[in-house]
C-alpha cells in the first residue's frame, strides 16, 4: 500500500485540454511505448485529421488488410478516419467484412473485420461529441453494432431488434452525455450469433474522454482488448460442431480459447520506465474467458471501471474482470531499471465441475512489462479523488426485481423476442437482485444504463461505481439500482458469456 | 464409457442403501389390518401392485429396473431378468455383504415358499421372510405384538424403513403382484451377511421410530399458500414413502435437516454414504430441497420441480415450460437435456401418476419452511449424463402393459 500512498496526494487543478490535440496526440502516444522499436504502420491506417467526406467506395477496406503487427509491442489497430468539420461531431465510417489475418506468425486466418482490422479501430470520443458511424455489413451474414455500456437511444443500440442485413447499410447516430467519460467497447449483437461474430473477431475499444479528467494527462495510456481464440490446425478458427464434446463444452462454460490476444498480439512486450506511471485501460472481450489480472511483483491502483472513474483510487493486488467489463488502472514502474515482469491472468474457478478445464489452475501470461535501462524518472502526483459519483436515490425505487441465473435461464425462461420480461416506466428508479442459482458464473449486462452496484451477498460495495456489466460468481448475489433515464425502448439484459446469451439467456426491459 | 457403466453400477448399488437412513419417529404402537385379505384381492391389486414396484424401483437392485419385461444377465439392471436377484451385484453395507434377492414366486430360489403376509411383514417390519412366524404383527417393538423378541431383519440396502410408511392396502398390493404375478425365475442368489443380531441393535425404534410418521406440520414444516393442505399430505406422504430424506437429510419431518441436502454429517453403517456418492470417478451431492430461495429450490417453479421428477431434467438448467415429450428435441424437452445426477431414482419415479409428483412439488415448494444450505455442486460427465439415462439402462417409459414375459394374470 504504501508507495501508493506516497503517490496520491491532492491533485489540485483540474485540467482542461485541448481535446482536438489530444485525440491527434493520443494514437500516437498508444503506438510508441518508451522502450519498443519503431512502429511500422500498415493498412488503412491513417492520422486522424480533419478531411472532407469520401466516398464509402474510396473508404472500403481491402478484404486481404493485415492486421498491424509490430514485432514485440502491441499490434494496434487502424485509426478511424472522422471526416466531419463540424466540432463537437465525429463522423467514421466502420465496415464489417470477411477478411483474412495474420492473426499468429506465420499462418493467414479467414476472419471477420472491422475496417480490415480484428481487433477494430479504437472510437476515440469525447463527453458531448456527437458521434456519427455509418456503418456497412459486407459480411454474408445480418449483424449489428453494438455500442456496449454507452447510454444511448434504443434504436443506435445495436441490439438484436435493429439487424442489419448483408450488403445493408445503418447509421448510428448518438450524442455522448456529460459524464459518461470511460472506457467502452463495440462488437455485434445478432440473435444466437455474437458468440460466433466476435470469436471471428468483430470486437474493438471505445474511449469516452472528459473534458475534467481528473488524472495526469500525461501518464501515457494503452489501451489492452483482451480476447481468446481457438485454431484448428490448418489456422482456420475452430468452432466445434454443437454435438460434439467440444461443442457441449463450449455450451456450458462458454467457447475459451487457448490463444489469449492483447489488442491482437500474443505476449507482447511493453515498456515502462523505473517510476514511471502508466493509465491502462483494459477491456475483457472474450466470450467466456473470465480474467484475474495480476502483475507480477506490483500492485495496481485501480481507478475506474465499466462507466468510468470511480470516486477515488484502490490499490488492489489483482483485478477479476469479468466478460465484458472494463477495469482502468495505473501501473507504476516500481522495479528497477532493466528487469521485468509478467501481466497475467490468475487461476479463476468459474467452472461448474462436469466442464472444468483440466488446466484451469494455470495461470497464464498476457504480456512483459519491460523496463528500460534508463534512470528512474521522478514520480509524478496523483489525485486521492477522482470524482463524485451522485447516489442514486432508494427513497425514489418503484420497483425490486430478481432475475434468477441458471444456466442458459433468465428467471426460467429463454429468450423469446416477442416477450417482454420486466416493463419500467421511463424515468424509474429500480432495484435489481441478481441471483445466481448454480455453480458456474454469469455476467450480467444491462444495456442502455449504468447502474450502481449495492451490494454482494449483502455486503455493501466500499465505493459507488456506474457499471453495465456485473459478474454474480456461482452462488452468489449482486444488487444494483438503476435509473431508466431517457431512452424509451426495447433493452436487453443477458449474461454476458456470449455462448449464454446465444441459447437464450437474455431477456427484454422494456422502458415506456 | 466403461467408467460411467461402473458408475451406474454404483448407482444402483448405493442407492438403497442410503434411503435406508431415513425414517426416525417416536415410537408407537399400532394395528395393521389383516395381510390375509390381500389373497382374496383380485386384478386390481395385482395391477396397483405391479405400478408400486415399478415406481419404487425395486429393480434397480432386484433386477430388471423399471422394466417387467427385462431378460437377460446383463450389468445394468435394465438388462437383467425381472425382480430375479443380481447375484453379480453386491452392497458393501460396512464389512459386510448383502445381495439382493429373487424375488419371483420361484419355490426353492426366489419367494415362492412364503405368504403374501410374511412379505408384507418383510415390507412393514423388515422381517426376514425365512425367519419370522407367519403371523400377524401388531408391533414395531421386539417382543410385542407378535413381533419376534429375537428380529432377524432385512438387511441394509432394502429399504424397507421408508416403504414401512405405506398404506396397508399398497403393501399388501406389492406382495399380491410378486406372489401371483410375477412369473417363477429360478436363479439362486447368495445370502447376505449380517451382524450375529441381524442388525437388530441399528433398526431399534430408539433409532429410526415407527412406521408411524409425526403429524404435520413438524417444526420444520408449514403451510404456504396457495398450496392446500389435502396437496401437502399427499406429496408428503409419498416423500416420507419414498424416502427422499434418505439422501437429502433429516430422516423424518421432525427432525433437523429435514430435506435440507447434504450436510456433511458423519457417516453411518445404514447410510455410509451420505456426505456424498462415488459415482465412477465423479461425486455427487444431495441437493437442498427446502425452499430457500438461493441454496434450495426458493426460485424453481413447482412445474420445475415436476419436469425434474417426471423428465430427469435439473431445474437449474431446464427452461420453466410444459415438457410432453421424454425425447431430447421434441415436445420441449431440450435438445441438450441436463439430467439428475444418479443416483437421483427419477428413472423409477417417472411412473408415478402426474398428481403424485405435482402434489411433491407442491409439499417441497409449500409445505416446508426454507433452510439455508448451500450444497457444493454434484460432479458428472460433460453431457450431464445423456448418454447413460437411456431405455436400455433403465427401461422404456412408459412400461410395457401387463402382462409381459415375465408375468402371469393370476
């Protein structure tokens, strides 16, 4: 705790930056970690500058793009391109197609991708930007954007009522609110085939920016998309047959992977400076994997979450992220200069015992943190507050609900679209409890509105947080209160392992 | 596959000799009516007979499973000779032995030889046919109403502590169908082992009660509505009957732990395998069956309940719809069904009548008060055990109609 505490102090003076320099800056600052080789910058990438609208047909990806692998740092991702000139708007275009990766060295992988790139282009945004995406599905499949965690208009969602079909076009379109800076993600969200679509590696990062963030903006920040896969032997992505072992397996625990990627590299290497501090915002996108984030001979201070900063800094030992969940933390350099040490993902029973893995017990690397031999740099102030996080109000709750977890079950029920399970007037403030009736776990995702989470099994949280995302381990309870604020319309709630919600664990909130 | 039919073997072994420990009331003495009536029954007993032994199981161990029709020598229950013994099946009940035996009307090696009331004396007091007078008994107490002072009873698995509950007209039915039938099968099974007193000292009414159970409620038990209370004794009659308790805890509705699962109490000679079952290489856990919403069945519907009495089907896997169809994919039964861990008799309580298992439903989710007790998940393979619950193993459902090979119109 205590070189933590010797960081922290009152950090007076919020900034407010320049947030067009930033976002120039910002792909920049992700590329060059202080240690890495030069980054060679391939496809489609280009600067985030200003530029008048092109043609979708100028914009379309080659269906052969590469991913960009830089050898030893994280590969990263074609920028967006926002060609608007209005300030306050950001206008991209994203398109899902078939494209054929070098996801590992050596082999070619049939894929799908975002802009010719698995993982995507990282959304860039700030608090009030209006944010336009015209969106295309080149894929031979109906798919959908979904905008996970941002609080949003039912019909941008994303969700599995607004398909889009093959060769079909959508523009989302959404204004960011005051408050909503954090750390998001995109990916599909088909009916039973956002297990199959993101495995096939439509998945990629969103960062919502405050004007007032409270932390230094110079702590260079990297963005880690944390996702698993499967390959046969011929690289081709392997989805068992659902009859099969594997594929019952898969049904169960959720499909996991034994190829883990960081932003899509394996095992890459990052730099990091002797008392240098660095804001790493992480982003579990597997569809099962369940992540206890640990590195080696540190602690973290973790400092936010699903709907961003929390009200002021933990240092933890490790960080459990559940599938879809965000976790923000700062890394500080607290080794000596040339050593290094291993990221990884703790041991984590999430099991029901019939599927267990057999190696379930392994921890697994997920990257080198690698120091540089120059001096130690002087460590730099951090804020004891991040921010106020106003409390729901109790008094206000019109309405408790439990949703019973079982699996593949919602309250004993698959998912039918024609049903709508819980109706809430809009503006409604309710309490949900969230039981998990079995042994494995199951995370669970409300879309359209943050919540806060109350407690587990009981036990009150030690901080608010806005969360989308709460994963209830096996056995276990967790309540929240939510207020359906603004946005009328069809909402899903699911557990968020991805096969789960394709059988059916999903359910509808319709807000009225 | 060769260890999941050694634990099916398991299963059918271990089963009854768990259900054994059930059944601990105040002693009391009572009249039963007179077993010489149930010769002069006719079709219809023979008929109610027959479901009994069926529902009970009674050829989990004593062959043929749920099927009358069953022929053979085969390992599983399912495909050996009906009610004929399986000698090749022994019960390890502490150091000892015990086979279960013929029970067709064959003279010299099944039951031929004695009376419709020994058999019904063996089924109400545990007598030991060969051993015990054929005579009326009044009495659960040694040495009172004819109940012989020196008891040579049955030996740990049969359990004849749950089925003692039953109604005299249902006993006397069983006994009816097995004397007159069940076809004579000679097949010569072992004796069982058994202590020098016949395990007199671990059936004592200090022990496990009468045969008579406490009146509802216990102070474990209550009345919820909408439930009413004519639903409640009926599903807790057939509880106590069948002896849930004999896995899942507490021995009689008075006692601590009544069907609130597994709860790691030491094991005993009668019930040695209560912590839990060796199933082949996986264990599984009696479930808490009180209605507690998180640890016991608080969030099942009572039709969830039945689709796992009726269909096998976990609660906490199974959608809460209508299930007409016992074949994966049809009629809603799912496509990837999740069966029961064994040793879970659903095989043979599926054969009971939809009232029957509805009104357990109703008793588990309405009559009992909940307990908190969280059991550890049972083990199993990743097919939550599709592949083992099929016709072969366990008989066809429903069973075949009377008569079959095996049987007689007496």
């Amino acid at each position: 705790m205590s070189h933590w505490m010797q960081l922290i102090t009152t950090f007076a003076g919020a900034r407010v930056r320049d947030r067009c320099f930033l976002a120039v800056l910002l792909p920049a600052v992700l590329l060059v970690p202080a240690t890495a080789p030069a980054q060679h910058h391939h496809g489609t990438a280009s600067p985030p500058e200003r530029r008048a609208p092109a043609s979708p047909a100028t914009q379309r990806p080659s269906p052969t793009g590469k991913a960009v692998v830089t050898k030893g740092g994280l590969a990263t991702p074609p920028a967006f391109v926002n060609f608007s000139r209005t300030a306050g708007t950001v206008e991209v275009r994203l398109v899902a197609a078939p494209a054929s990766l070098t996801l590992r060295p050596g082999t070619s992988t049939d894929v799908y991708a975002y802009n010719g790139s698995s993982p995507g282009p990282t959304l860039e945004v700030k608090e009030g930007d209006r944010v336009i995406v015209h969106f295309r599905n080149d894929l031979p499949v109906e798919t959908t954007v979904h905008w996970h965690g941002l609080h949003i208009p039912f019909d941008q969602d994303g969700s599995p009522f607004h398909p889009v079909a093959p060769g079909g076009e959508h523009t989302y379109e959404f204004t960011l609110r005051p408050g909503s800076a954090g750390t998001y993600w995109y990916h599909p969200h088909p009916h039973h085939r956002t297990g199959y679509q993101v495995g096939m590696g439509l998945y990629g990062a969103i960062i919502v920016r405050a004007p007032d963030d409270p932390l230094p903006a110079t702590l260079q920040e990297r963005v880690l998309l944390l996702s698993d896969n499967r390959f046969a032997a011929d690289g081709a992505l392997d989805f068992p047959d659902p009859g099969t072992h594997a594929g019952r397996v898969d049904a169960e625990n959720g499909r996991e992977g034994d190829v883990i990627f960081v932003s899509g590299s394996v095992l890459p290497t990052l730099g990091i400076r002797s008392g240098e501090v660095q804001r790493w915002r992480v982003i579990n996108a597997s569809a099962a994997r369940v992540y206890r984030l640990a590195l080696e001979g540190h602690t973290l201070l973790h400092v936010g979450t699903d709907g961003g900063l929390f009200e002021h800094p933990v240092e933890v030992d490790e960080i459990v992220l559940g599938n879809g969940e965000r976790a923000e933390f700062l890394v500080r350099g607290t080794a000596k200069p040339g050593t290094s040490a291993k990221f990884q993902t703790l041991p984590y029973n999430r099991y029901i015992p019939q599927t267990r893995p057999g190696d379930w017990d392994k921890a697994r690397d997920l990257l080198t943190l690698q120091y540089a031999s120059a001096a130690p740099v002087q460590p730099i102030a951090l804020p004891s507050r991040l921010r106020a996080i106003p409390a729901l109000d109790t008094s206000a709750v019109t309405a408790r609900r439990v949703m019973a977890l079982s699996q593949h079950l919602i309250n004993g029920l698959s998912m039918d679209m024609g049903r709508v399970d819980v109706s809430a007037k809009l503006g409604a403030t309710e309490i949900w409890e969230v039981e998990n009736l079995v042994g494995m776990d199951h995370p669970f995702h409300l879309h359209g509105f943050q919540f806060q989470l109350l407690d587990r099994n009981g036990v009150p949280e030690k901080q608010r947080k806005w969360k989308d995302t709460v994963n209830v381990p096996k056995h276990q309870t967790a309540r929240f209160i939510v207020r359906f604020d603004n946005y009328p319309g069809k909402w899903m709630f699911h557990c968020h392992i991805l096969d789960h919600e394709d059988a059916g664990m999903m359910g509808v909130l319709e807000v009225k | 596959m060769r260890s999941w039919s050694d634990a099916l073997r398991n299963l059918t072994q271990f089963l009854p000799v768990v259900a054994l420990a059930a059944c601990m009331a105040p002693a009391t003495t009572v009249t039963t009516g007179d077993p010489a009536q149930a010769t002069q029954s006719g079709m219809n007993q023979v008929l109610r007979g027959r479901q009994l032994v069926i529902q009970h199981g009674c050829g989990d161990c004593h062959g043929g499973a749920t099927n009358p029709a069953a022929q053979g020598d085969g390992p599983f229950p399912g495909n050996s000779q009906w009610l004929a013994g399986r000698p090749t099946d022994t019960l390890p009940v502490g150091g000892l032995v015990a086979f279960p035996r013929n029970l067709t009307a064959d003279e010299e090696t099944g039951i031929g030889r004695y009376s419709e009331r020994q058999i019904f004396n063996a089924l109400r007091y545990g007598l030991r046919p060969r051993a015990t007078p054929d005579v009326e008994i009044t009495s659960d107490v040694p040495g009172q109403g004819n109940h012989p002072a020196a008891p040579n009873y049955l030996s740990p698995a049969m359990p004849w502590l749950e089925f003692r509950h039953s109604s005299d007209e249902d006993l006397r039915a069983i006994a009816a169908y097995l004397k007159r039938a069940v076809r004579p099968f000679s097949k010569r099974i072992p004796d069982s082992g058994a202590p020098p007193d016949f395990w007199a000292s671990e059936v004592s009414v200090a022990k496990v009660g009468s045969h008579i159970s406490p009146a509802f409620p216990t102070s474990h038990e209550e009345l919820h509505a909408p439930a009413r209370r004519d639903q409640i004794l009926h599903g807790r009659r057939l509880v106590i009957e069948y002896g849930c308790s004999g896995c899942h805890g507490g021995g009689d509705p008075g006692r601590e732990g009544w069907l609130a699962g597994l709860r790691g109490q030491p094991p005993t000679v009668l019930a040695p395998y209560v912590i839990e079952f060796p199933i082949g290489p996986f264990k599984t856990r009696p479930r808490n069956l009180t209605p507690d919403n998180t640890t016991g069945m608080g969030r099942f519907s009572e039709r969830q309940v039945f689709n796992a009495l009726r269909f096998g089907l976990r609660p906490g896997e199974t959608p809460d719809v209508e299930i007409t169809s016992q074949i994966p994919g049809q009629g809603n039964h799912p496509a990837n069904p999740k069966y029961l861990a064994p040793p879970m008799p659903w095989p043979a309580w599926r054969n009971m009548p939809d009232a029957d298992l509805w009104a357990i439903a109703t008793y588990l989710k309405h009559g009992l008060k909940p307990v908190v007790n969280r059991v550890e998940d049972s083990e199993g393979p990743p097919d939550f055990w599709a592949s083992t619950y099929t016709a072969e193993n366990f008989g066809p459902y429903p069973p075949p109609p009377f008569p079959t090979a095996n049987e007689r119109v007496p």
